[in-house]
C-alpha cells in the first residue's frame, strides 16, 4: 500500500528555509513523477513544484529562484528547499505521486506558516 508522507513542515520567519520532504512509507512501487502542491488559507490548492523520474523539473512562477525540488532515489524521498520564505507561502503543503500503475496518490500534507 502506498502511503506518502510528508515532513519538515513548522513556523519560520520572512526570509527563512525549510526543506520538506516526501516519503513512500508504504509499498516499493516506484514513481513517474511527484509534486508539491500547497492550499493557502481560503484559497485553492495550486501547483509548486514537480519533478519527473527523468530529472526534469518545473516550479510555479511565484517559487521560480526560491524553491528547489529535487528527487534522492536512494532514499526513496522527494525534497522542497525553499529559502527566501514570504508570509504569501504560508500553506498546507502536500506531496503527490503519480504511480508507475498510473494512479495518483496524495499525502496527508504538512502546515508551513511564515509570520514574525
């Protein structure tokens, strides 16, 4: 059974970093891609960041320069480093995966708040 979890998530100040990270817990089935989505406090859930298994990435415009997504193939583990926070990046951050069975599986998310 596939379980995605997410970690690294916590309070930070305006300028500050956190990486998250995301773990298959569960089973060993591999991935094609995963991605970082976010949901801000009374908004939609967007798109951050993705990475495919062949290394290509893409970052949503307001993350370009700040985020970097990277994929630890060994550790079975997907990173977000994100630096320069804004209080704008404050959000339930969620890890994605789309399966090698074509199916999406979603984690259950962790709270990022950037705020002094």
């Amino acid at each position: 059974q596939v379980q995605l979890v997410e970690s690294g998530g916590g309070l930070v100040q305006p300028g500050g970093s956190l990486r998250l990270s995301c773990t298959n817990a569960g089973s060993t089935l591999g991935f094609q891609a995963i991605s970082w989505h976010r949901q801000p406090p009374r908004k939609q859930r967007e798109l951050v960041a993705a990475i495919q298994n062949s290394g290509k990435t893409n970052y949503a415009n307001s993350v370009k320069d700040r985020f970097i997504i990277s994929w630890d193939i060994y550790e079975k583990t997907v990173n977000l480093q994100m630096n320069d926070l804004k209080p704008d990046d404050t959000a339930v951050y969620y890890c994605e995966g789309r399966g090698a069975d074509g199916i999406d599986y979603w984690g259950n998310g962790t709270l990022v708040t950037v705020s002094s």
